[in-house]
C-alpha cells in the first residue's frame, strides 16, 4: 500500500518559492494500479520522485506499507520516462541490476531472469547493449528488471510515452501480462487518456498550480482488452479529458 497524507512540495527559482505540490492526499490500495493524469505541469513526476524517496525535502507524509520511505531498506522499482538502462552495460547485466544492488544476484535471480526475457522476448539479446535494441526491446529490459526486482512497489514515470502508438499498446499488453501474476502496487504517471483507462483500477486527477489530487476514480474498465472498443470506455474517455480541461482552465 502506498499512502501519501498533506504532502506539500516547494523549490526555489529566480529567488522565489515556488510551490510544485499542494496538500496532496492519496491512498493507493495493495495490489493496485494507479494511474495519475492531468495537466502538463501539475506535478505528477514530482509526486513520483518523492514516493520514490529521490525527494526527501517535503511537507507531510509518505508511507509504504505503512512504514516510512526508505530506499536504502526497501525494493522500489522505478522505471523514467527514458527506461533508466545503464549504456555501458549489457542487457543481462541491466535486467540483473537491481537485484545486484539489494544483493540478491544468485543463481536462482539468473534463472528467473531468463524466464523473463523468454516471456517478454527478448531472450537472445542478453549480451547486446541498450542502444542496439529498439525503444519497444528497451522498454522490455526495463520491465524484467523491476519484475525481476519483485519490489514492494512500481513506480512508472511516463514509461510508455517515446514509443509509437502500436508498440505503445503492446507494451501496455506486455505489462498487464507481468502485473496479473505478480499484482505489484504500482503508480503509473501518464498523459494518455486512454492509457489510463485501460492499466488504472484506480485514476488520481490533478490540477496544477499548486499541483493538487482533485480527485480519485475507481476504473471498472481496466484490465480488460475487449473492455477498450465499447462505447463505455469512447464515454468514460471524454468524461476524462473534460476533467482535464477543466483542470488546465482553472490553473
């Protein structure tokens, strides 16, 4: 579970303060995808950066099920908007990275990582370099490593978004494969509306200036491929994209 209670965000620039997050309340249940939209601007990576404790100078209170943020003592997985691949090592070594760190590297983690790549199908490419691989082959080394991981949670920073519209869908096929076996907690940052019907059980709406969650939607939609074609997700897609208007128009 993650919980994340009155957190306000300031930085400086130009000497003044300015205000990134506003109060911002939000549960995200065990087991859940939550994916956060709005408006450019509104702070949705930011609030990434703190639930993933690369922020630590804040107001207010994040915790992973129901203990502090601590990187050092948890697994959280976090995967950037540019897939986070290290160029100088191999895609074995980048998918084993994570468990490496934590300490876990054994021979069972090298096992498992081969079922992943097997699975996501990129066996073969183990001793290549990221920038030998495709944007979609690259998305994939970075889904087995924070699968591989098997973190407390994910953390998704607009993973999707480089990508061409149909290698965007498969890899949204790909990743809801992985996270119907392993129903790893997940916060997943995008600006697709789509994207957000179709991986959140549950979407936060934000506003900016100050970023603020205005509000929090159960998804009965998610999930289901054939659930994206029927005249409830077209309806349920406009209803979110007024929402978002709206949003920006306020802000």
């Amino acid at each position: 579970m993650i919980e994340v209670e009155h957190l306000s965000v300031g930085y400086d620039a130009d000497g003044t303060k300015q205000i990134a997050l506003h109060d911002v309340s939000l549960t995200v249940p065990q087991g859940t995808v939550c994916a956060v939209i709005g408006p450019s601007g509104c702070g949705k990576s930011t609030l990434m950066k703190v639930v993933a404790g690369l922020i630590r100078k804040v107001q207010g209170t994040v915790r992973i099920n129901g203990r502090p943020v601590n990187p050092q003592e948890m697994k959280i997985g976090f995967m950037p908007q540019n897939y986070g691949l290290l160029p100088w090592k191999t895609v074995g070594e980048n998918i084993r990275l994570g468990c490496r760190i934590k300490g876990e590297d054994s021979e069972d983690f090298v096992a498992r990582a081969k079922v992943l790549c097997r699975r996501l199908g990129i066996a073969g490419l183990e001793e290549r370099l990221p920038h030998e691989l495709s944007g979609g082959q690259q998305q994939r080394v970075g889904l087995a490593r924070a699968f591989l991981l098997r973190p407390d949670i994910l953390l998704m920073d607009e993973p999707f978004s480089a990508l061409d519209a149909i290698t965007r869908e498969e890899m949204q096929e790909v990743f809801l494969d992985l996270w119907q076996e392993y129903h790893i907690t997940t916060m997943l940052v995008t600006h697709y509306v789509e994207e957000a019907l179709y991986l959140g059980q549950q979407i936060a709406l934000m506003s900016s200036h100050p970023g603020s969650v205005q509000e929090i939607m159960e998804n009965l939609l998610a999930g289901s491929a054939g659930e994206r074609y029927k005249p409830e997700f077209f309806a349920m897609g406009q209803k979110l994209r007024e929402k978002i208007r709206e949003m920006g128009a306020q802000s």
